[in-house]
C-alpha cells in the first residue's frame, strides 16, 4: 500500500477492539478481515498525520496492546527509504507444549555488518556478527540508503541500564 510493505508476526484479538481503533483513527479500511491487515491500517493513519514510521509503529503497538489480548505486534515496515522494525510482545516467554516454540520466539533479533542489516523474529545462530535482541517496546530503523541503523523507545518505556 502506499508504496510500502507490512509484516507482522503475532496475533491480536478479538477483532472487533481492532475495528473500534480504526473507526476513531480516520484509518483506511483494511482490505480483508485478518488483524494484521487492521494493524497496518492503523500505521498507515498515524504515519499520514506526518510521524515518523518508527513512531507510528510503536505508538499503534502500545494503543493495540492497551485494548487487545496479543502474542506478538512484532512488525517491519518497508518503505522507499527505510526497514523499520518494532518489537512488542506481551508475554516476556511465550512457551508451548509440543510446538517447539522458545523464550527466544516472538522476539526481534539483529544484526549490522559492514554490507547489511538483518532482522529476524526468531533468533538465528552462525558465525557472522553477534545478533542482537531488539528489545520490547523499541523500534529498530535501518536506513536503506546508507544502512545507518537507529533504535528508538516508545514513550515510557525503559531501556535497559
């Protein structure tokens, strides 16, 4: 949409709080009926108001979260010129019997080298340049241009000492 694509890994329900965000945001309408599609929606409307696509993403991330039950807001955001990533999930270890899911899972995982920079959502071993967590409540800004990296909190949340 827009020149831009979404991804989201996680899940927000029920779907109904999701349309009442969108019915108050002047959001455009989601195309189909997933939560995904109404989260982007709602980045959509904030970053129209002129925000920053970091500041978007974390500021719906924390209205979704205050109103939703969620596994993961988890999202990239690709514009013309950036990769932006935030990390938002609700449960600090999300484990489930026979799934093979981790504590590592539903987080946002990088990593900066001198040619690229990789996100992931699930962390990823090798033996290339340490990854990093992306920590919750932050969103991760790679400048596609010059791979100029920026990490930035949303409001009230601590970073880490």
């Amino acid at each position: 949409a827009e020149g831009m694509a979404f991804a989201h890994n996680g899940h927000a329900h029920p779907t109904a709080t999701l349309d009442a965000l969108l019915s108050g945001a002047d959001a455009p309408a989601p195309a189909g009926d997933t939560d995904s599609e109404r989260y982007w929606s709602l980045v959509r409307a904030a970053a129209a108001q002129g925000r920053p696509m970091d500041e978007a993403l974390l500021d719906v991330a924390g209205q979704i979260a205050a109103v939703t039950a969620a596994t993961s807001l988890n999202a990239l955001v690709l514009t013309p010129t950036a990769l932006v990533g935030v990390a938002w999930w609700h449960e600090p270890v999300i484990r489930r019997a026979g799934d093979g899911e981790t504590g590592r899972d539903y987080r946002l995982w990088y990593r900066v080298a001198t040619d690229r920079v990789v996100i992931a959502s699930a962390y990823v071993a090798d033996d290339g340049p340490a990854w990093q967590e992306l920590p919750h409540g932050h969103a991760l800004t790679i400048d596609r241009a010059t791979l100029r990296t920026r990490v930035a909190a949303a409001s009230g949340v601590r970073t880490a000492a």
